[in-house]
C-alpha cells in the first residue's frame, strides 16, 4: 500500500478542524453551524481530505454520521495536533505577559480533597487571570485524554505506570489510609476491635480497578476474611464522606480527610501496608504550559505543607 505524506502541505488546518467537529457533532449540518460555514463548502473541504487520504473517513448512518476505522484513527492525531497548537498558542500568551491562560487538571479521590483546593485558591490569588478547569474519573479514563493534549496533569494517587512509556510521574507526599467512621458509630464501643467484628456493618469500598481496592484487599486475605458482603462501591469523595457522616458505613480513606472533618474519626485498627503516594501525572514528553508549570509550583508549596503538617502531629 502507498505510503501517505501528509507533509506535502496538502493537507491544511481546516482540514484537522472540521474533521474533528463532524465527530464532535454527529452530523455535517451542525458542525458547518458550529464552524459558521456553509454546509456545501464544509462537505467539499471533508471529500478534498478523503481524497487526499484515500478512504473514507465518516459514513452516514440513521442518526447521522460515524467515524469510520480510517476516521477514528485520524481523529486521534487530529485531536493531538490541534491540542499542540492550543498549548503553543497559550505558551506565547504566557511568556509575552504571564497573567492569562488556562490549566486543565484531571483528579482522582486522592489529592482533590486538601491539596488542590489549597493550591487554586492561592494561584487564583496570584493570577486570577488563569483559568482552572478541574475533571475528576478514574486514572485510566483520564490516560487518554492526558496523551492527547485535553488535560495537562492528573493529580491523585500515583498509579503503576510501568506498561505506559509515555507518562512520567512526580510524588508529592505520601500518607497512611485509616479505617473512618462517624463519631457516634458503635463500632467505637467494641472492646479490643478487629477487623473481622467490621464485617456486620456495611462498608464503602473503592472501585475494584483503583490501587487502593487491590490493597484493602490483600489486608482481608491476610487476616483470612472476606470482603465486607454488604458493600458500597464508590471513589466520589463528596458521596463517601455523606454516608459516612449520616450512617453506619465504613470506608478506607486518607489521613487528611480524618483530620479535616470533625464528624469523622479514625478507627484503631492499623493498615500499616496501605499508603497513598499523591502525585503528578505528565507526558513524558513535551514542556508544560505556563499556565500548568505556575499550577504545579503551587502544588509542591501545599504538598509540603501537608507533609509538614503530618510530621508535626505524628512527632
């Protein structure tokens, strides 16, 4: 098969525009109102770049129109080549004044609590011109959209990475998780408490493809107990720390959630092998913007408050 050039200068960035806006929109008319172009010029613009590929990039179905296998796969690098020149766009606004721009972060339970509340409030403070937008789903959901430009860092508990070549990791700080409760909760009453007199009251577990389920786990086997039968799965931390506040659930969650809601308490049995790592997710390759790289230093000021912090009440 012929190999394609697609340097040739043929291919043009209207091009990668409308492209992704038919996919975006699912259907020609509304992308060409969404472009503010006539529907006529768009569909003309849309055959140019088949022609120039060689295959078919949508086919129309009874809703509309659908990416084809060609389609898909030059949506992808579509959608990173238009991301790049976003970042490259907002890089020279950056460096020309330092005051304007966006960071987009996606989070996980982990870090979303404490540790990024703190650092928008004090980078607001100090460039309320930059916008941040924040995105919170699961790790490998927000993977993707990482690599192709859509987000610039995941902040959250630092997930293996080894079979992702493209990603590289910062640590932040790292702190033990507690088994928590409400203040009120009976299990608070129990004489020399265990893990296995837990197992009657229902619990909130994390989803079972987060690190921090795996971990929880590997405790139970340990002890030689099933997981809890009545179980709620859940990583929404507004959601957990609500029924953990209003019934008589229990769930594994990070020290500094304990220690910055007084209708919550920590109960004493250790989890001396689950630790969170919190942390950053980049690319591996290319620099931030200015407006992420601003973001970032306001992360490690918190991030060692935090770490600050724990120390001191540990000591």
């Amino acid at each position: 098969m012929r190999t394609i050039d697609l340097l040739n200068g043929r291919v043009k960035l209207r091009h990668l525009t409308l492209v992704v806006a038919i996919a975006e929109h699912g259907a020609v008319s509304h992308a060409a109102d969404h472009l503010r172009i006539a529907q006529p010029a768009l569909t003309r613009s849309l055959r140019e770049l088949e022609h120039i590929l060689g295959v078919d990039l949508f086919v129309r179905g009874p809703r509309g129109v659908r990416p084809t296998l060609y389609g898909d796969a030059f949506l992808e690098h579509a959608r990173a080549v238009l991301a790049e020149l976003r970042r490259a766009g907002e890089r020279i606004t950056g460096l020309a004044d330092g005051e304007v721009g966006t960071v987009t972060i996606g989070t996980l339970l982990a870090g979303s609590n404490v540790l990024l509340p703190r650092a928008i409030a004090t980078l607001k403070e100090d460039r309320p011109g930059i916008t941040v937008v924040v995105q919170e789903a699961p790790f490998d959901t927000q993977i993707p959209r990482l690599l192709e430009g859509d987000i610039d860092l995941i902040l959250g508990r630092l997930n293996p990475i080894d079979d992702l070549p493209g990603l590289r990791q910062i640590t932040l700080y790292s702190e033990p998780v507690r088994l928590v409760v409400r203040r009120g909760h009976p299990a608070r009453s129990v004489d020399g408490l265990a893990l296995g007199d837990l197992l009657g009251f229902p619990w909130v577990l994390p989803l079972e493809q987060t690190a921090l389920r795996h971990e929880l786990e590997q405790v139970f086997h340990a002890e030689g107990l099933p997981l809890p039968g009545n179980r709620t799965e859940c990583t929404s931390i507004t959601t957990v720390r609500t029924l953990l506040q209003t019934t008589d659930m229990i769930a594994a969650i990070p020290e500094s959630l304990v220690r910055t809601d007084d209708e919550l308490v920590a109960l004493p049995i250790p989890l001396s092998s689950v630790r969170r790592s919190v942390g950053i997710t980049l690319p591996a390759r290319g620099s931030l913007t200015p407006s992420a790289r601003i973001m970032l230093e306001h992360l490690h000021t918190h991030a060692a408050e935090i770490t600050d912090l724990m120390e001191a009440e540990d000591g």
